[in-house]
C-alpha cells in the first residue's frame, strides 16, 4: 500500500469545518497520528492489475495545517437522533438494570462486551465537522468520544468503570468549556443479543454535553480490514455509511458525509470497506475471506469513467465518452471482449438508472502488462471482468451529473444465479442523502 497524502484535498476539506483555535494536547494528538495513521485503502482485492490505488481521508493531516484543523474542545450540546440504525431485538433482556443510586461510586472494570468502538449519528458537538458520524470508544477503564471520519481527536475523555448496580459510571478527565473534571455520569445500557448494536440511557450527568452526546444507539465498529472503520458484520436492519461520498467530484475536496448512503439488509450481511470513494457489502460468510478471495460481493464507486481500450489496465479515461448513464451503457456495448445483456432500466431511491450483466468473452486473450488475465478492463476506477466471473454494473444517474456505479460481482455463473436474487433487494434499499 502507498503511503502518499493528498494533503491538498484533505486540507481543504478540514479548512472548511474546523474552528479557529486548537489546545496544546490536540496538536500533539494531531503531530502522533500523522505518523501512524494509513493514508490510502489498499487496491480493490479482486483486481490485482490495478495500478492506482484509492485514497482514504486519513484519520490526521499535515503538521502544516495543524493550527486550522487541530478540534476544538468547546460543544454545544445536542440530543442524538434515536432513529438510527436497528432497535435492540424486541423482547431482548438489558445487560444492566435501571434500579439503584445514580450517585453510586466507582466500581469493576467495564464489561469486555462494552470494550470497543461504536458508530453512532452525528451528536452535534463544536469541533466535529457538521455532517460526520460520531464513535465512542470505550476500554477497561476509560471512555472518548471522536468524529467517526477525518479526524483522531479524542472528545469527553473519561475513566470508565461499572457501578454495583450495573450501570456505566464515567468521570471526566481533563476540563473543557462546558464541562469540568472530575464530572460524573452514570448511564444504564442495553446490548443486542448479537452483541452488535449499543443504546445507551442517560441517569445523570454532571456533564450534559456528554450526557447529550453519549445516549442513544451505537453500532459495533467490527471491520475485518484493520485499516478501515468500517462496521463488518451487522444485525438485520438499516445503516449508515460515514466515508463514502457519492457525489464526490474527482479529485474534488472530500468532508465526511454519515449517511451519504442508507442501506437495509436482512440477518447474515456485513459491511467490508467504507472509503470516500468506494463501499462493499458482503454476505457474512466472506468477510473472514478478504476480497482477494470473495466469491461475491456489492461494491459501490462513485463518478465511474469510461476506461481507455488503447491503454487497459492503465486508469486511462477513454475519451469522447461522457460520464452520463446513457453514453456510458453505450460505450460498455463496443467494448472489445466484452459480453453485455441489453440494459435494463432502474430506479433506486427516485433516481433513474440502467443496468446489464457482463463476462468475457471466451475467446479473449489479452492480459495486463502484468500478466493478469485474460482480462478486459473497462470501467475506472479499477472495474474488471476475467475467467469465469460475473457481474451485474449498474450505473445511476444521482442527478447534477453525479453518477453512481454499484456492482454485484461473483466468481463464476453459479454464484451469480443464486446472488442477484438477494443482492437487488439490499441494492433496492439504497437511499442516498
């Protein structure tokens, strides 16, 4: 994986959410994470010509826009919105009961089911750019909140323990403008039988921008790529993504979107990579797999472009071929080594569109510089069929020429007759914001 920094995107995209000031620890913060935070996704797993990678908004930028960018420690406080994401499973036994004193003391260490970070919606607080997700994260013995894109700053900073009466007891540890240290909370919770998904009660709190910020539900951030944030495996239900930007304009600023697409999937369906340009969704069964060995997926990329036939495998965009659905499917249908069905039209989310399914044709014997193949590459960026794969490419018109790719893409004819049927009703969920 590359290590470069589109600093110029990312700077921008800080420049226009950030505040005015940043304390001596979030520049540190800021200084550390530049260093040990991964840069860009990896190539997409399948495609192993690909020559260009995709670039993750990292989690930190530049020491040279650390006064712009470094978070702010001053909020406003905000009721969560409790229509995100699933309910807890009805009839569900809570992990804590709400009886006893809100003012009980510190006790055991929290729960190793609690110990991770947790997804939420945005949680209105000054310092977190206006339209990101919010994560708290939560260990033996302490708690922070932060902005679940394009940002390492920690928020709320506080120990952490269980009360004898079962609740979650969290203590602020550093002073912030509404807030001083030493501020209390205690929160009775309610975990899923699956373990995936967290609501969160406010009893009380010393604190209420944390209190404001904290109740509510929480989905596990379980992604099975350690360099994304991805959720992995969910609970049946509606979602949220917080990288992806549909609308992104190449090479455009990118600022984090929660929710930029919404998406509902039956028991047994994971979330494997978020990333401002791309998402997948995968049966469960394949996320232990990694991509380079799915055997079938929905991928989702933003502002596709046709891919230059003179140069393939190059991210070349072929030109006279305008980024529209109906010149694109056009295109699609002269490409050499290529087997389309006539396009079928679609609607998802009132947003009209065309879709065929592709192979490649059994006598095609170009590879890439690199070996790989027989291949056809046709779509950037790095969209492919070869061997026996199948795929279904659908091209949506999102509307003020933004265009949106979404591909259900099997190993070979088999898989692909037995995926659609429950791919397109997950594809058909789709709602973009």
């Amino acid at each position: 994986m590359t290590t470069d920094r589109d600093f110029d995107r990312i700077a921008g995209a800080w420049l226009a959410t950030s505040p005015d000031e940043a304390p001596d620890r979030a520049i540190a913060a800021i200084l550390q994470a530049v260093e040990t935070t991964p840069q860009v996704r990896s190539p997409w797993r399948w495609l192993t010509w690909r020559s260009t990678t995709m670039n993750r908004i990292p989690l930190a930028i530049g020491a040279a826009a650390v006064v712009a960018i470094a978070g702010a420690f001053v909020f406003f406080r905000s009721s969560p919105d409790p229509t995100v994401g699933s309910s807890p499973t009805p009839g569900a036994t809570p992990s804590v009961s709400p009886s006893g004193s809100s003012s009980a003391v510190a006790g055991g260490p929290v729960p190793s089911e609690l110990r991770a970070s947790w997804m939420g919606e945005h949680r209105g607080l000054t310092g977190i750019a206006p339209d990101a997700g919010t994560v708290i994260t939560l260990d033996q013995n302490s708690f922070d909140l932060a902005q679940s894109a394009g940002s390492s700053v920690k928020y709320l900073e506080s120990s952490a323990s269980i009360t004898s009466e079962g609740r979650l007891r969290l203590e602020l540890t550093l002073n912030n403008a509404d807030c001083d240290q030493g501020d209390v909370g205690t929160y009775t919770w309610t975990i899923s039988p699956s373990g995936r998904i967290l609501t969160i009660i406010e009893d009380r709190d010393d604190c209420p921008t944390r209190g404001g910020a904290l109740a509510g539900i929480w989905w596990l951030m379980d992604c099975p790529l350690s360099d994304d944030n991805c959720l992995g495996a969910v609970d049946a239900g509606t979602y949220k993504s917080q990288f992806i930007t549909p609308r992104l304009d190449p090479g455009g600023p990118w600022s984090p979107v929660f929710g930029a697409v919404t998406y509902t999937v039956p028991d047994g369906w994971g979330n494997a990579g978020d990333w401002p340009e791309t998402f997948d969704l995968v049966p469960v069964s394949e996320l232990p797999l990694g991509g380079a060995n799915w055997s079938r997926a929905i991928s989702l990329t933003v502002q596709p472009s046709a891919m230059s036939q003179d140069k393939p495998c190059s991210d070349t965009v072929q030109s006279g071929v305008e980024r529209t659905v109906p010149s694109l499917v056009t295109w699609l249908r002269t490409v050499p080594g290529l087997v389309t069905t006539a396009p079928t039209a679609i609607t998802i989310d009132g947003h009209a569109g065309q879709w065929v399914d592709i192979r490649i044709d059994p006598a095609w014997t170009k590879k890439c510089a690199d070996g790989s193949g027989p291949i056809v590459t046709y779509m950037m960026p790095g969209t492919a069929v070869m061997g026996t794969e199948r795929e279904r490419l659908i091209l949506l018109d999102l509307g003020e020429g933004d265009v949106l790719q979404i591909l259900v893409w099997t190993k070979d004819q088999a898989a692909f007759d037995a995926f659609v049927p429950e791919a397109m009703p997950v594809i058909e969920s789709f709602q973009f914001k």
